[in-house]
C-alpha cells in the first residue's frame, strides 16, 4: 500500500501511520475542520478492487456510525478519494488490549473482570441492535485511561466476513 503520510484524503491531512494489519492501514490525521485529530483507516487496493466487498464496507461502516455506546469507537465518515476508501473514527489515546498484555504480562483478575465487562457491554449493545463484531480480539480492544475500554473495528469485520462468508456446517469464520 502506498503511503498516504503528508497527503489530504477527503477532509483529512493524514500525518503520520499508526497501525497496519490484513485489512487496512490505519493513520492519525487531522481535520482542521473541526480542529481535531481522527483515525482514518484506509482498506488496501486489493480489497478496494472487489465492488462487493466495498459496498458491504461502506454500508457497515454506516451502521456501525449509528453504534452510540460509550464502549463503542465513534464513527465519523466514510469516503473514497481516487480509489482509495477510508473509514474516519475517533482517534483514541492509550494502548490496544493487546499490547497491555505483552508490555504487562497477565492482568490481575479485578482488572481483566473490568475490562471484560465494558468489552460486554459494548458487545450487548451491539447485538441488541442486530450488529454482531465477528473480530473481537485483545488488537481490537482499546485500553484508555483509567482501563475505559473501546471496542474497535465493527464495519470491517463484519464487511469482511460477508466477503468470505463460509456458511457450510463447521466451518470458522472470524476470530476464534
């Protein structure tokens, strides 16, 4: 993927990467409109070339925007600027599940119960409005300060497993 660090996409000055995985780039940008920096996560041209795929991106990025949950990432927008499509959320402080597990070793029982909990409830509120994550795994859950937990990545994960859906009987889809 090309480096998108120092160029304008949509309404965003991307400044500088801050996480890659199989489906997408994440950046920090700003958006000087509203004098505040977001997070644009940008799907790579392999997944931005199959039309289906970006049309279930784009709708489940629109109902994961109506997600309104305090453990829940803020979705801002959606866009496409010469092939290249983004998806713009809240841009959070702090470190992923995942790299307060590696940095800190096994979390005391009271505080992985606390981060469980509001992981939970994010998930609850979720699937009572009939979205379900499919990808939740510590690299998608946010730690902040104070351990307030963020769950991350709704639109994708659900975009990409309908790009792959496997319905036969046994088979795994997502993150076990």
């Amino acid at each position: 993927m090309v480096d998108l660090t120092g160029k304008t996409l949509g309404n965003y000055q991307i400044i500088e990467e801050i996480g890659r995985g199989g489906m997408a780039v994440v950046y920090r940008a700003f958006q000087s409109s509203l004098n505040r920096f977001v997070a644009v996560k940008v799907l790579p041209a392999q997944l931005a070339m199959d039309h289906q795929f970006v049309d279930r991106f784009v709708r489940e990025a629109r109902a994961a925007a109506n997600l309104r949950h305090p453990n829940i990432v803020v979705v801002h927008d959606v866009g496409e600027q010469s092939g290249l499509y983004y998806l713009v959320m809240e841009f959070l402080e702090g470190r992923t599940l995942q790299e307060v597990i590696q940095q800190e070793g096994p979390l005391p029982p009271e505080r992985a119960a606390r981060i469980l909990e509001q992981t939970c409830a994010a998930l609850d509120h979720a699937h009572q409005r009939g979205f379900v994550h499919r990808d939740v795994k510590p690299s998608n859950i946010f730690v902040g300060e104070g351990d307030r937990v963020t769950l991350t990545d709704f639109g994708i994960a659900k975009a990409a497993w309908e790009a792959h859906q496997l319905t036969q009987t046994g088979m795994l889809v997502g993150t076990p």
